[in-house]
C-alpha cells in the first residue's frame, strides 16, 4: 500500500510517498481504507514514521478482540498512519459515522471536537448570563 513517511536525512525530515507493508491489526485494533483524514497540529509534533491522526473511512479488518465494528462499517477517529490507503487505529478511538455526514466533514475530529467544545462552553455562558442577569454580566 502508499503511505506518506518520514525518512530523516541531513537536513532535518523529508515527506516521502512509499510502499509499505499490509497492515494487520492487533486483537483491538481495527484496519480502516482511508476515505478522509487531516492535518492537525498533533502531527507536526509527532516522531512516528506514519505522521497522521485524525482519519475517517470504512472497516476492512478487526482484531480478534474487537466488539463494536466490523467489515464495512463507516466510522470516524484518531488512529496511526492516516495519511495512507489504510490506516490502524484502537477500536476505543473510532466511533460510526452517522449517515447524514459525509466523510470530508468527518476527517477531522480533533478541529471538530475544539469547535463543538467551543459552542458547549458558548452556550454555558449564554445561560449563566441569562440565569444570573446584568450584575453576572458586569463582574465578569
């Protein structure tokens, strides 16, 4: 398969397009076929050979432990390697992606994750403001 890897030479690291081997999944893992993934800020800190985090795509092997997937589920998550024909990630670190999203809008947990804390965190200070009314309002 064609995976994205660093090799190191004298001046620091070079992005290269490779063949590597087939991957195999551990007992919990899960083999996903890469349909979307992103780049993050965790990847440019990362010293593994196969940079990428955040994937999405479809199941097309289980480890012999795995309970919540199976072959051709769609789903979404942090795994290794994601900048790849496929990709291994821990079978706690995937979850289904609903029907109604696309897989472009799903690559990106992490992004996705901030902003929705974002809104959770706005919508908590909407009802403290409201709740508290304008004395709240001033002292913060």
């Amino acid at each position: 398969m064609k995976a994205a890897v660093y090799t190191k030479t004298k001046s620091g690291k070079l992005l290269e397009i490779k063949d590597v081997e087939q991957l195999v999944p551990k007992d919990h893992e899960v083999v996903i076929r890469v349909r979307a993934a992103s780049v993050n800020p965790l990847d440019w800190r990362m010293k593994r050979r196969r940079p990428g985090a955040d994937v999405a795509g479809e199941v097309v092997a289980v480890g012999e432990r795995v309970t919540q997937f199976k072959s051709g589920d769609a789903v979404f998550g942090i795994g290794k390697g994601a900048f790849a024909e496929f990709a291994c990630a821990p079978e706690t670190g995937l979850v289904l992606k609903p029907d109604s999203v696309s897989f472009e809008p799903s690559g990106p947990p992490y992004f996705y994750l901030m902003r929705m804390e974002h809104l959770s965190y706005s919508r908590r200070a909407s009802t403290t403001m409201k709740t508290a009314g304008p004395s709240m309002a001033s002292a913060t």
